[in-house]
C-alpha cells in the first residue's frame, strides 16, 4: 500500500511540476513581450504600388467542402490592393459536395475580370491541405505565396504591408495576427478568442523577442516560395504541416517575422463539436510534429537554448495530457491524506502556477492592439470569466489527451476540418446547416463520466471534511459536464 501511495504522490507532483513549468514558460513571454513593446515596436512600412519591381504572389485558397463561405472568400480576395499583372490566385478546391460548383462559378465570373484566377480540383485528397498546397506549388508563378483558410478575410492591404519584411533574404515566411469577426456570437467563441490572443500576442512577439522559433499558422502568412523548397516542401505525415515546415524551415536558417500589428480576420467555431474537430487536429498534429522533428531538433547545431524552448513549444499540446492525469490523481491523492497525517498541503503551492497564468491572459486580451478601449467592468468581467476558461480547458483534457497521446504514439488519422457556416451575428444560426456532426463520439460519453467522476470527488471532500480539492475538482466537474452537455445539444440541434 505505501510503495502505491508514494508513486502516486510521486506521479502526481511530477506532473504539476510540468505544469509550472510550463506556466513559468508563459510568464517568460510576458516579460519578453512587454520587452518588445518598449524597445522594438516599429511602424509598418508599406510597399510602393508604383514600383516597376514589384514581386509575383500566388494566393493559394485551399478547400475543402466550404459552401457557406467560400464566395465570401474569393470576393475578398480580388479586393487585395496588388496589381493584377503581378498577382495568380490558385483555388485548390477538393470538395466533394456543391461547393465546387460555386468555386467554378466565381473562378470563371473574375477570369472574364481579367484576374489571373485558377480552380485547382483534385479527386484524390492525398494529403488533404499540404497535398493541396504541395500540387499548387508546381503550378504557382509567384517568388512569394500567400495562404487563406477559407474562413479567412485579409484586408485589402495585407500584400503591401507584409511584402516589404521580405527584404531581409533570410526572411521566410510573414505572419500575421488572426483577428475574430465573430468572437461575441457566444460563450464559446469568446473563450476561443481569449485563448488564441495569447498566441497571437504574448507567444509570438516573445519568441521573436528572444530569437525563438516561431511558427507559421497554416493561414493569413506569405512564405518565400525557395523557403518552402529548401525545407523539403509540404509533408503530409502530421495533421499540422504548418508548424512541421516551419521548424524545418527555420533548422535551415531562415527566420519567421511576426507582425502583431497586422490582423487578418477569420471566424471561430461555434458550436462544440466542431470546436472539438479542430482541436484534435491542433492537439494531434502538435504531438506527430514532436515525434518526427525532436530528434531532428537535437542533433541540429541549434544552441542549448534555443533546443530546449523549441522542444517545449513542439511538446505544448502535452500539457493537456499532464492536465488530464493530475485531474485523475486527485481523488486518490485526496484519500491518502489521513494516510499521510495530513502532510499533503505544501501541494497547494502549486496553485501560484494559476495566478501566473491569469496575468499572461490578461495582458493578452487588454492592450491597445487587441482592445482600444476598456473600462474597469471589462476587467472585473474578464476575472469572473478566466475561472470558466480554466474549467473548460479542463473539461476538453480528455478530448485533447487522447489526441496528443496518438500523436505521440504515431497512430494515424484523418485530416477532420472544422466547418465554417458564415456565423457573423448573434440571429446567425447553424442548426440547419450540413457539415455538423451527426453522430455522437465515444469520448463525449466519456466526458460524462468523469463529470460524474469529480463529483464523487466532491462528495468524498464534504464527506471528509477535506476541502483541499473542492475548489479543483468543482471545476473539474463543470468543465466536464458543460463540455459533454454542448457536445450533446450541439448535436441534438442539428439532427
């Protein structure tokens, strides 16, 4: 019994140690970030139309069943101030549905334009959207390529104010900041933006900061187009060829330039299991880039350094899985505390590792790039609202740990896309629209239990009279059970 309790204890402080680790991490970018915006802000410069140097650009608009907003798309695309001389666009349109009728439709209408616009079909799917781009790019005229999520709408200026970063020869690729044009639809989609805002602020800008590795974001960036062939090319063995070429990339010298000031707007899920679609890619595909590149990683001439924060960002997606075993533990950790006479409550140090994190997503979501304008309210808001936010990425732990541990298992799957249905405005609505899941996933039933599961957790603590972990596993069991319940009615919805 004592050599089961001690390696518990022993598992379970290894595992919030991990954590805090990388919660230390987080706030190491914060200090780097506030570190950029007083000694490296810089005014974007844009390029001069009128030049007779202007570079080629390919856009390339990868596809794939996108009915709702696809027109939307090409129409914003032919807005981009370039001119058109000097501009291709590629649709690399795979749909299997009536999406490719209206592609064809909107190609044909701008080629009469006078745009140098192609549709790019392809029946067999090999590779999904890095075998898209991969047959695309023997077709591209352009030294630069701009790629465009079909949810995406880069504003008309985007080529003029990312072109000129590309002076630098070592530049390439330009990212720019994704934006949310509907992040007030609901409770999920501005949970979604509070998250992905520390990304694109306090992650990006410090690794640039600190001469990290970044990385490309899979959409709303230009690469160099000799980048992207000197790496090896788009790779169809991860489900996140983004982050896979961005490594290899910059092992082979060439750097990513973030610009925070530049966003590119796009729109979130709105509904759970296509929330959940996405995050298993990210989650997945995160692990099989650490897999296949960490060895790569270490055997490089990159310094010490530099090897250790690019193992910790290619390893991020674990931290759900380290979420999910510490979650576990609790309940037996819980009971061995008369075992231990009560010992146990140095453990709630580890709480300090919340409030760091607090402060990263703080200034993630209030600084003048993100947020103009704020009043005290919105703060007091946002405090009461990060306790939701933490209960929720608890609440996708499992969902997200068995993604990252196939991932690092090597175990393979399909590239599931995550539907879009043009959901700009509140009275906007997805009940009736194709794309949404029919069928409810193993892993929902799952969450379920162990909504159930925590709330024995907080039965045991009453019972007991123990109260270390009635504030986590609360948490813990409304993060279940409300991930569970929208997956549930998300599905009834729309069946």
């Amino acid at each position: 019994m004592q050599i089961l309790a001690n390696s518990i204890l022993i598992s379970y402080v290894i595992c919030i140690s991990l954590i805090s680790v990388y919660c230390s991490i987080q706030l190491y970018f914060l200090f780097l970030y506030n570190r950029n915006h007083k000694t490296q802000r810089e005014h974007i410069t844009t390029l001069d139309l009128s030049s007779h140097n202007l570079p080629f650009v390919t856009i390339q608009l990868p596809i794939f069943n996108e009915q709702y907003v696809v027109v939307r798309l090409i129409d914003q695309i032919v807005k981009i101030n370039y001119p058109k001389e000097k501009l291709q666009i590629q649709v690399l349109d795979d749909s299997t549905d009536s999406t490719l009728d209206i592609t064809k439709s909107k190609v044909e209408y701008y080629k009469n334009l006078g745009f140098d616009i192609e549709l790019i079909h392809r029946v067999d799917r090999t590779g999904y959207k890095a075998g898209a781009l991969k047959n695309g790019l023997l077709y591209s005229k352009g030294e630069f390529i701009a790629i465009f999520d079909a949810d995406f709408l880069p504003d008309e200026s985007f080529l003029i104010k990312c072109l000129p970063y590309f002076d630098d020869p070592k530049t390439g690729v330009v990212q720019t900041r994704w934006e949310h044009i509907n992040q007030n639809y609901n409770l999920l989609t501005r949970l979604q933006a509070v998250q992905l805002n520390v990304h694109f602020t306090i992650e990006q800008t410090a690794r640039m900061e600190g001469q990290y590795f970044l990385q490309f974001n899979g959409t709303a960036g230009i690469w160099r187009k000799t980048a992207i062939l000197d790496a090896g090319g788009w790779q169809t063995d991860t489900l996140t060829e983004d982050l896979d070429l961005s490594i290899r990339a910059q092992l082979k010298d060439w750097t990513i330039k973030y610009l925070e000031d530049v966003g590119s707007a796009s729109e979130l899920p709105v509904e759970m299991n296509g929330l959940k679609s996405q995050q298993f890619r990210w989650m997945k595909g995160g692990a099989e880039c650490a897999r296949k590149l960490l060895p790569v990683v270490w055997k490089s001439k990159l310094g010490l350094t530099k090897k250790i924060h690019t193992t910790f960002h290619l390893l991020s997606s674990s931290i759900f899985l380290l979420i999910f075993i510490t979650g576990l533990q609790t309940i037996p950790i819980l009971l061995m505390f008369k075992y231990y006479n009560g010992n146990l409550k140095w453990l709630g140090i580890f709480l300090v590792s919340w409030v760091m994190i607090f402060f990263v997503y703080h200034k993630a979501n209030f600084n003048p790039i993100v947020r103009k304008n704020y009043s005290t309210k919105d703060i007091m808001v946002f405090a009461l609202m990060f306790p939701v936010l933490l209960s929720l990425s608890m609440g996708l732990s499992l969902h997200n740990a068995i993604a990252v541990w196939q991932g690092l298992r090597g175990k393979k799957s399909a590239f599931i896309r995550t539907p879009k249905y043009n959901i700009i405005n509140k009275n906007d609505l997805f009940s009736s629209a194709s794309y949404v899941a029919k069928k409810m996933p193993f892993s929902t039933r799952l969450e379920f239990l162990m909504a159930f599961f925590y709330l024995l957790g907080i039965a045991i603590g009453i019972s007991t009279g123990n109260y270390t972990y009635i504030l986590i596993h609360l948490m813990l069991f409304v993060g279940f059970v409300t991930i569970a319940t929208l997956s549930w009615r998300h599905l009834l919805k729309t069946n």
